[in-house]
C-alpha cells in the first residue's frame, strides 16, 4: 500500500517554480536548473518532454487548454511560471556555482545596469 502511494506521488508532471528570480536574476538560469533531466525523486515533464528546446524553437505558440472555473488549468500556471527564466535567464550557470545566491548577487552588483540584468550577465 506505501509503495502504492509513493509511486503515485512520483508520477511526472510540471514541477512548481522555486522562484530563484525572487532572491537574484542571475540564480533564474536558461534553461530552468533547478530539476533535471528523467529524475527519479522529482520527475518534472518541462525537461522530460524536451519542453524548452521545444517552446524556444518555435515560430508561435498555441495554448489549448481545458478551463476550470473560468480560469486556466494549474498545469498550464505551472508552466508559465517556469518559462520565467525564458525572459532574460541567466545563460552561464557556471558563472554562480550552480545556485549560490551570494555570488549571483554580487555578480548582479558589478554590473552596470543591475536593476533589470536583461537576462545576461557581463562576460
């Protein structure tokens, strides 16, 4: 029965976003770091399915989606909230040690316009 369960609770499915951009622009990585690829502990679709070389290849996206209460699907929230780091992500995840919030906020400072970052960090 516990097997049961936790197979279950393993299932794939779009893993919430852990709001990096909230502590620093720089830990917000392109593409998303903060699961990997077939997991075992915390399977996640967006890699799984190849979601972001899918979504940054394409020319247009079209949603369709089932509505619940005049209002999108949860999963489709989800997904949204990942593709954050799409809009100006850091591209050199090498350049904060992987999540270290301390050197990506120092990072952040040193550049000259730290207030929006437009996603890169000074090379």
């Amino acid at each position: 029965m516990i097997t049961k369960i936790w197979e279950t609770s393993m299932r794939a499915r779009i893993q919430s976003c852990n709001a990096c951009v909230s502590t620093s622009m720089a830990l917000c990585c392109w593409p998303c770091n903060c699961y990997d690829k077939n997991s075992k502990l915390e399977p996640d679709l967006m890699w799984d399915l190849d979601m972001y070389a899918r979504l940054d290849l394409a020319d247009a996206w079209a949603i369709i989606a089932p509505v619940n209460w005049y209002a999108p699907t949860s999963n489709l929230k989800l997904m949204f909230d990942r593709l954050v780091c799409m809009n100006g992500g850091n591209p050199r995840e090498d350049l904060i040690e992987h999540k270290d919030a301390e050197l990506a906020q120092t990072s952040v400072c040193r550049c000259p316009r730290h207030t929006s970052l437009q996603g890169r960090l000074p090379e």
